[in-house]
RNA sequence: GCCGAAGUGGUGAAAUGGCAAACACGCUACGUUCAGGUCGUAGUGAGAGCAAUCUCUUGGGGGUUCAAGUCCCCCCUUCGGCACCA
C-alpha cells in the first residue's frame, strides 16, 4: 500500500471497475423497494464546472446511500440537448449544431461526469435532440392536439428580436429575454401553437399543497404565478351602441355602485367600435403611442395615468347610470378581459385616474357604513359596511359581494368567476435547432397531424445553411418541407416551427424508466413500478419554469391513461448556488464563465482527486444555501481524506486489522475504558450518518463532521493505547468508517475497503454492501455532566452517572458548594429538574 | 406595494425550548525538518485579570417561559419571487 493518499492512481480505476460491473444498474419491477432518484439533466453546453458539481454530488450521495440501504435505485442521466446556444455556436464555428452538441455530451459524460465518481444507470441515457427519443415528444405532441391541449390561436406574444423567436411567458424576466437581459421583448400579435397549460391551473394551484416534501419557496414561487383571483365578471351594454357589451373582471363586485367610468386597454378590439368620430383622432394617436412601448417600458414608466375618452358610455347594469369609456394603458389586454371597470373610491389606481381625469369618487364602503365628511383623501381598500348602494345599504361588504353577485346572476348582468394569471404555453420556436412540430399545412383541407405511423419527422441535418438570417433555415429545405398532405394526398407543406426545448425536459424522467423502447413511449408496468420520482435535486432557478411545466404534462397524461400519478416529483431539493469572487464585477457572484469566476473540474480533480471535490461541496454549507467556493477550505478536505489513509495504512502495516472480522457489534463489556469511548464513537457516528442522510434536509455537512469526529477519536486512540492486541475493536471502527463515507468519498473508501481484505473478491464492492446498524444503547453516555443553574444562569456543572433521579439531583445542587454560595440563604421558590440535564432553583 | 427565506466568532458554519459556537478554514505555539512545505499535538468568540475566575455575546426593541439563537409581536438589513393583475 503506498504510504500517501494519491487519487490520482485509485479514482479512474474504481470507475472502470464499477462500469464494468454493472453495479449502478437499476432492475425494472424488481421486489426491493423502489427509489428514484432524479437530477435535472444538464444542456450539454461543453463545459462543466464546480458550481455545476454540487447538484450531481448531492443527488449522487442520495442514492449511493439509498443504494445501500437495500433500496432498488434508479439514478439516471441525459442530456437536454435542443437549444439556441447550439445554433448559435455552431453559426461562429462552422460547426452543424448537431455535431457542436455530441462532442460536448461526450466530453462532459466522460471527462467530467464519469470523473466525478457518479453513480448514474448509463444505460438508460436520454438525449433529446435524438430521433428516438424526439419522436415520442411528437407523439406526446400528437396527443395533446387530439386532446385539444395543443391549439394554434392568434394572440399578443413576447418576441425577442436576439434569438429571433418568440418566447414564453415564463422566459420573459423583468421584460427581458431570460437569455438577453439587455434586450427588452417586443409585443406582437401573431398566430402560434399554445398549449393550454390554463386547463389546469386550479389544479395545478390546489396540488400545491400536497407537496409537502418541496421547499416553501418553489411552492410560493409557483402560487404567485399562477396567480388565482375570485370575483365576477360584469356585463355593461354600450349606450350609443345597444348590441354591444363590455365584459369585466373584477375581485370587488361589491364596489360596482361607486363606478365612474370604464377602462379598455388600448389593444381591446372593442376601442375601433366604440370611439366615436369626434374622439377617433386622439384615440388612435394614444394607441400608436402605446403599442411602440415595449412590455418593459410600460412596466418601468413612471405610475402617472395616462389615457383619453372615447365619447361612448356603458350602463351599469346594477343602477342604470351611463359612465364614460376610456382608453388607457394601466389597463392590460392580457389579462382578465382587457376591459376595468373604475372605481375611484375603493382602488389606488382607479383613484389616481380619475384625479388626473377629473371623474367623480362615489364612496359606497366605509367603515362605519356613513359617508366619510370631509371627502376621501385615498381609496379605501377594507371591507366594511355597504352605502350608496340600493337595496345593498348597510351590509357588511363581503356578504354584499355574494348577494351582488347571486344578484348579477339572475339578472344576466354577470357571473361569478375565477381569474389566473396563468397563460397558455407558447411553445413554437421560429428556430432550427428543436423538435419540429409533427403537422402538416395543406391549402385545401388546413392543418393535419402527422399520423402516428409516420414518426418521427426527423429534423434535417444534411444542407442545412445557417445564415442567420431570414428567419429558421428550415423555410429553405424544399426537400423536406414538400410532403403529401396525410389527408387528401395532395402537395402540402411542413411546418417550420420548432418546440420550445422545455418541452423536452417536460418529459424527460418518464423516458428513463423504459429509455430504449422502441414501440411505445414507455411501457405501462415500468413508469408505473418507478413513477413518481422519490427525490429530485436541482436548482431553484427552474422554481417556474421547467417544474410548472413538467407537473402540467404529468396531468395530461394521466388524464390520457399514460400514467398513474398527477405529481411527478414527491420530494425536491433546490440546491443553492456556487459562487466566488469576480474579477468582472468585483462581487461574489454565481459561479459562471461569463463572469470569470469559474473553477474547471478536471484542474482540481487531477491535484486533489474528486473525492475531495465532492466533500468540499457537501461540506461547505448544507445543501439548500448559497456555497462560496473556497480553495483553501477544499483543500483542507484532501486532507482529510489523507488523514484516513495514513490511519488505515498504519493500522494495516501494525497487523490491526483484521479482514475476516465482520461481527455487527464489539461486546463493550470486554473492552477497558478507551475501548468502550471508542465504541461509542464509532456507534454515534453511525446513528448521526444515518440520521443525516436520512432526513428530508440532507446534512451532509454535519454528516461529514461526525466523520471528522470520528477519525480524530481513531488518531486519539492509537496515540493514547497501543493499537496491538486491538484489531476486533480496530477492524470494526475502520470498517464503519469507511461504510458511512462511502456515499460521499466513494473513492477512497472503495479502495481501502479492498485494500483492507473488506471485499469478498475483486467483483466485490463497498456501495453494494450494505448500510451499517448501530446499536442505540452503546450511543447513550454513561457519564454525563449536569447543569446546576440559579435563575437559568449556569452556577456549576458536576459529572454524575446517568439516570439519577430527581431527588437526588435536587439533593446534589443543594449541596453543592457553587450553588450554596450562589443561593446565600435566599427563599427557593421552585425547582426544575431535567433528568440527565440540568436542575434550575428559582430564586 | 404583496408574498417568501435569511441575519450566530476573523471565515464557512453547528445547536429535538435546556451547557451558544460542534466540525472545518485561517491564525498562534510546540514537536518533526538544515529550512520551507507536509505531518502530529495544543490553543484560538469579546472584554477584565499574573491566575483561579468574573462579565458580556446569536441584526435592534419588546414579550411568553424556571429557561429563548430557537416560540410570539414590532422594527432594521440582505437575498429571492410577483407587481398598473383590476
């Protein structure tokens, strides 16, 4: 055994070893117990560094410790390999995006992901931009248009003049291309493929609950934007034009008595129809005005009102009163019905409105159910008691919402409704580098999927030209974009729009269980026997986004037979970022390379081994917060890991270990006192491990420092006894040790576990062995210190043994000379004793 | 503005309402070494004291409790989400 911890020489080997062997393989349907473990598959954009590290070592910790715990894990990986940064590469490079992107999934799989020590099913690797595995996205596709979740509709959407498509809600950020925050989105009206995400917005809300085993935040973050909001939709007719009716939403029906006016946003269809010929001037000229704004100027504009009259009225259907109708921008098209209806008294932005126009405050709540005397000097928010409202007076004003609306109902003048936030999912990319979308435009009978049998429409990858210019290059592949209409046989048309590559990733952990099967999507009894995901890991950026969107999916194909579960994943780590210093901005930023605060991993690896990589991510800071990368600190862990080699190699040169011992326990009657302390250290380590790693919050970091703590008892004991003679008790702890690091230094343990005589033969493997018992009497201290406290404030502590009753514990404080001089002769009034803790006098 | 998370030594952090600072990084000393590194051992929250020891200390202020970093209320700061959402 060489005397020095060297990873260099002991990492590569193990990994081609456990390939060989198969050992991370997962069983379909197999009797062990299940457990799935996910990490969000990386785009495979070449590189990998640290801070990309720590999701796929903690993801990997859990399931090498499932794995030994007897479970049958699924520990999958993939690539999310469709994408713009490909396209755009391979634009500078001359490169075809497709070959861009295989080079970088080998590089990163073999040279990072592999040389971190990880533990994924290989076997089951899914790759997205791959015809196998894209032409069941354009059956899911395919199924959704026959459900009528897929549905092409004309409606205003994000366009990034950057990438040149238009983009989701959900990648629009601060009015910013989540990719080009420099760049503002501009609004367009344009027909596109949605997917009707909003079918299941309640649910998706409601569900919220049921995931207990997801941080707060994710699930708060995902309420906010599905944004659910109760109230009515009111129905004014038009005075001038009696056949028209404006729609409203509104969460305060009850306020309809105090309206003064109407408000539609500028792109409301209904503006051209009811601005009368005297106001048309004015009105266009503010709707050309508005629609130059982008989404970002109207957002960080400043709050003044703005707008003009469009000489029409509405009647409110509740009083018979003609208000005005104007125009305004404070007022969005998309959301509700683009149409407010504008009460001064009861709403900030209705107030200031009308302060700025001039229109009448009609107070119809106050507190006290009298109108206030010296006139509203804001919009009053509260509920309180109902006035200026008819037969409403003096209700209080939540019930009066119910009437009024019960009211409304009856009268046809409106309806109860619910309002989201939520949009549909615009899914069609004006990209190349995608999933095309399986239809088929045809001038005579519209537009036709593409039938079953003909999946997949496989992207072209010979001759394409990427000009960057003229939108997708797919409008100029004749040869594929010519086909036999599937309905009529006639010359018909491809669609040139790609999906959105979060459609893909919406997918992706259903493909794992049945990865290669060539006729159906997955097969029923696999998805069944793995789904759901026992534990995901990833990071919270993908709060929204990919995991709104992967819970939506879920549902639809449970509601198509496809699956059994409606949550995909039970329980979510959202893993907090790496950061370090930037010599860019000169802050501690996220780890990134356009920020040059990036640490590569096969510098490190080669120095100081992966092990040590590993432990410094899961050591630094516990998973869910931020971690700054520091190199001193993970080089303090390569120490660490050296520390246990000299100890093991010591022990191995003194003959003190002892192979073929394996018993569960050591007698600790038999050992003299060190024993028995290093017993229970190796015991406690054991328990706090399995504790740690067990729980729903993953300390990894203390797990490690119990570790920490378990080797300084070793260093301890073979300074203080000499270790000869020793080898049982030597054998056992060693032989613990190495089992609960195992997970976290898969390494070095497995060598020294070999190294050892541990393995039953070269086939043999310490993360096939399983998990280690302890014996909970043998945690619990024999000798403990108590506490003697005057006032909760410590007076002295005495070393008794454990299990002294209360008496005697009160009897000892009392005698005790700290505590006599502490309490003079002052009255006691109460004592409190906790066994085994502390005794409390209250004086 | 609404909602959420967090604030503890020089640093990363740890603490089922019951001894604040485990475990590390850094620093200091000693040993090893020609020396440096490595390695090993010890010390290391702040203040006072030769010392035993004493006092203070978990963003700030109140409260509950025999006992609060931990529970409750108010405030401050930082980070994150939503935001002219009717």
């Amino acid at each position: 055994m060489a005397s020095q911890y060297c990873p260099q020489e002991i990492d590569e080997k193990w990994q081609q070893r456990w390939e060989e062997l198969g050992i991370y393989k997962a069983i379909d349907n197999d009797s062990k117990p299940k457990f799935y473990s996910l990490v969000m598959f990386p785009y495979p954009s070449g590189d990998l560094h640290m801070g990309h590290m720590r999701v796929y070592t903690i993801s990997d910790v859990i399931s090498r410790h499932r794995r030994m715990q007897g479970f049958n894990v699924l520990n999958p990986m993939g690539w999310d390999a469709f994408g713009l940064p490909a396209e755009n590469a391979a634009m500078k490079r001359k490169l075809h995006p497709e070959s861009w992107t295989k080079e970088n999934i080998r590089y990163m799989r073999d040279e990072q992901l592999k040389k971190l020590g990880t533990s994924y099913d290989w076997a089951r690797e899914v790759t997205t931009c791959d015809s196998n595995y894209y032409r069941w996205t354009q059956w899911i596709f395919l199924k959704m248009y026959e459900a009528g979740l897929a549905v092409r509709k004309s409606a205003p959407v994000n366009w990034c003049p950057e990438c040149q498509t238009v983009l989701a809600n959900e990648q629009v950020e601060n009015g910013a291309c989540w990719r080009h925050p420099e760049t503002p989105v501009e609004q367009k009206q344009m027909h596109q493929w949605f997917l009707k995400i909003t079918n299941y917005a309640e649910e998706l809300l409601a569900d919220l609950d049921t995931l207990k085993g997801w941080p707060e935040r994710v699930r708060v973050m995902q309420q906010n934007w599905i944004g659910k909001s109760q109230g009515a939709e009111l129905f004014f007719k038009v005075k001038e034009h009696p056949e028209l009716q404006v729609n409203v939403f509104t969460t305060r029906p009850d306020t309809i008595f105090g309206v003064s006016y109407l408000v539609l946003a500028p792109e409301n269809p209904l503006v051209a129809k009811l601005t009368t010929p005297e106001c048309k001037a004015k009105v266009d000229e503010y709707v050309e005005q508005s629609k130059k704004k982008t989404e970002l100027d109207r957002m960080t504009a400043e709050k003044t009102k703005t707008g003009v009259p469009t000489g029409s009225h509405v009647i409110n259907p509740f009083n018979g009163e003609a208000v005005p109708v104007l125009v305004s921008d404070y007022v969005l098209m998309s959301y509700g019905t683009g149409a407010v209806m504008g009460v001064p008294a009861h709403d900030e932005r209705d107030f200031a409105f009308a302060k700025v126009f001039n229109l009448p405050v009609t107070e119809v709540i106050s507190a006290s159910g009298s109108p206030t005397t010296d006139g509203l000097k804001a919009a009053f928010l509260e509920q309180g008691v109902m006035l200026n409202s008819g037969e409403f007076n003096g209700m209080g004003s939540a019930e009066a919402k119910l009437k009024m609306i019960a009211w409304a109902e009856s009268n046809k003048a409106g309806k109860a409704h619910t309002q989201f936030r939520l949009r549909d999912w615009l899914i069609s990319r004006q990209r190349y580098w995608g999933c095309p979308i399986p239809l088929v435009h045809c001038e005579k009978c519209g537009i036709n999927p593409v039938p079953e049998k003909s999946l997949p429409v496989i992207l072209p990858v010979e001759g394409v030209e990427f000009t960057g210019e003229g939108g997708s290059p797919l409008k100029r592949m004749n040869d594929w974009l010519t086909v036999d209409c599937p309905k009529c046989g006639g010359t018909a048309q491809r669609e040139t729009d790609t999906m959105d590559t979060f459609i893909d990733s919406s997918w992706y952990f259903l493909r794992y269980v049945d990865a290669k099967n060539p006729e159906l999507v997955f097969a029923q009894d696999k998805v069944n026997y793995w789904m759901p995901v026992d534990q995901y890991v990833g990071g919270v950026e993908h709060a929204i986004l990919h995991l709104l969107y992967s819970r939506f999916f879920t549902r639809a194909l449970r509601d198509m037979g496809l699956v059994k579960c409606a949550e995909p994943f039970t329980n979510l780590l959202s893993q907090g970022m790496v950061t370090m210093y930037s010599p860019v901005s000169g802050r501690i930023e996220k780890m990134s390379k356009s920020r040059g605060n990036v640490v590569g991993t096969l510098d490190f690896f080669k120095k100081y081994g992966a092990d040590a990589a590993r432990l410094f991510t899961l050591f630094a800071a516990p998973p869910e917060q931020e971690l700054e990368w520091n190199e001193d600190s993970a080089v303090g862990q390569y120490r660490f890991l050296g520390r246990i080699w000299r100890l093991v190699d010591e022990l191995l040169e003194k003959g003190c270990i002892d192979s073929k011992q394996n018993a569960v326990t050591i007698d600790s009657e038999k050992l003299d006192a060190a024993g028995k302390a290093l017993l229970k250290q190796v015991h406690k380590a054991i328990k706090a491990v399995s504790t740690d790693l067990g729980n729903a919050h993953y300390g990894f970091n203390t797990a490690i420092a119990r570790c920490m703590e378990l080797v300084n008892a070793l260093y301890k004991y073979v300074q203080e006894v000499n270790p000869q003679g020793h080898s049982a008790l030597l054998t056992f702890a060693i032989r613990n040790l190495l089992l609960i690091i195992a997970p976290m230094a898969p390494h070095i343990s497995e060598e020294l576990w070999h190294l050892c005589g541990f393995a039953s033969g070269a086939q043999d493997s310490i993360h096939i062995s399983s998990w280690p018992q302890f014996d909970d009497a043998l945690t619990v201290d024999q000798d403990i210190e108590l506490v003697l406290q005057v006032n909760g404030k410590i007076v002295n502590k005495v070393g008794v043994a454990r299990g002294l009753d209360r008496q005697s514990a009160e009897d000892l404080a009392f005698g005790d000379d700290k505590m006599k001089a502490k309490l003079g002769g002052a009255q006691v009034r109460k004592v409190i004793v906790v066994p085994d803790k502390l005794v409390n006098v209250v004086i």
